[in-house]
C-alpha cells in the first residue's frame, strides 16, 4: 500500500530543490572598522560687486571724508 502516489522523478527533484535550498548563500551587512572619510577638495571663488552712487563715489575721490 503506497501513502503517496508521487512520482520517482518528481520525488527526486523535490529532494534536489531542498538540498539546494538549504545551501543558499546568506548575506552580512556589517558596518566598516574605520570611519568613511570623503575629501572635498573645492575651489571657491567669487567675486562681489559693490555698485556705489555717483555722490558716494566722489565724496570717497575728494578725500574729504578721512
């Protein structure tokens, strides 16, 4: 008397597919040992414009002021 009427090639490749699954690969995540250091080497330049009016401007020419 047969309790499962399974196949020998189906039986078979279940048993393949288990023993395959149990030797999966696993995943670490793991932080580093050393801190992440990123180096921003940036040049920075700009310029600023000062738009000064034309009283300003010839009261600083005459040397009045100082």
């Amino acid at each position: 008397m047969k309790i499962f009427n399974i196949p020998k090639k189906t039986l078979s490749m279940l048993i393949a597919l288990y023993a395959l699954m149990g030797c999966s690969p696993t995943v670490k995540i793991e932080p580093p040992d050393k801190p992440i250091v990123i180096n921003l080497n940036v040049k920075i330049e700009h310029e600023i414009k000062i738009k000064v009016d034309k009283e300003l401007d010839e009261l600083l020419a005459d040397d009045e002021l100082f």
